[in-house]
C-alpha cells in the first residue's frame, strides 16, 4: 500500500533499502526524530520487530502506546544502542532532526554494531557529502518536501489550467 502524508518519501526510502515484504524476524533500529522517527517505526512494524530510541520521553512514550518497544536513551550512547539490540538489527534508520546526531548515530551503526542497511534523514543540503563515507543512503528532507510540493503544484495547475 504506498505511503501518503509527511513521512511517505522517507518511508518509500526505508522500503527500497530494506527490501520490505521479505519475510521473517528481522530486526529494525530507529535512532530519535520525534515524529517522524515515531510514525518510520511504526510502518517498519508491519514488517520487522522494531525497536525505538529516542531521548524525547514523551515520543517514547507515544511510540510505546503504538505497540513498538522503545528505549528512552540518548541516540548516541554506544551502550544504549547495544541495550537496544542494534548488533542484531538488518536494518537502522537515524531520523533525528539534527543532523550530527544522525551523522554520530550512523557511524556508530556502521563500524560498531555492523548494521548493513542504514538510512539517515538529512535536513540540511549541504550536509549530504558528510555521509559519503559512510556507506548509507540518505534522505533529504527539503528535496522530498519540494518533490512533493511540485507534483501537488502541478495537479492544482492542472485543475486551474481546465477551468
């Protein structure tokens, strides 16, 4: 069923990457974002058994009132990621709003728990090349909001274009 609202982009994303619809117990990360890192997990949570952390007590606790166990850490605790299973995670998604977080939380992924699929919400542009190196597919929040605003634009001239 395709994804409609804020998070669809970066859900579509999540869904390439990790090759959702196969079957099985994998194992989901999802490192902070408020919102959205809530709403990813729990579309992931059709899929996965799916583990959310976040600093934000209140987002945990929304998060845990949807089904998906949660951990109120700090997102770049190489302890708390470790309480929270992420060596046996296939896929991790770091959707905090800040940038070097995610940039932290990604590499902690990578090289410490040896998590294969990782993608990070990138909020600003001009961040993009600092994650290069490190082997993850990024997602950039204002592309998706201007891809998204431009085709809703475009259905709106289309409709005025008839009248």
């Amino acid at each position: 069923m395709p994804r409609e609202g804020p998070t669809a982009g970066i859900t579509s994303v999540v869904e390439s990457v990790s090759g959702i619809g196969i079957s099985g117990s994998q194992h989901a990360l999802v490192v902070g974002g408020g919102h959205v890192g809530r709403t990813v997990a729990s579309h992931l949570s059709d899929d996965y058994d799916v583990t959310f952390v976040s600093r934000n007590r209140q987002v945990v606790e929304r998060t845990t009132r949807g089904g998906v166990t949660t951990h109120h850490v700090e997102e770049i605790d190489a302890n708390a990621l470790a309480e929270a299973n992420a060596v046996e995670a296939s896929l991790a998604v770091a959707a905090s709003a800040d940038d070097g977080i995610n940039f932290l939380a990604s590499q902690l992924l990578r090289t410490t728990f040896g998590v294969e699929n990782v993608v990070i919400r990138v909020d600003d542009r001009e961040n993009l090349d600092s994650f290069d190196d490190l082997d993850v597919e990024t997602v950039c929040v204002p592309e998706l909001l201007v891809a998204e605003m431009s085709t809703r634009l475009e259905s709106v001239a289309d409709d005025v274009a008839e009248i």
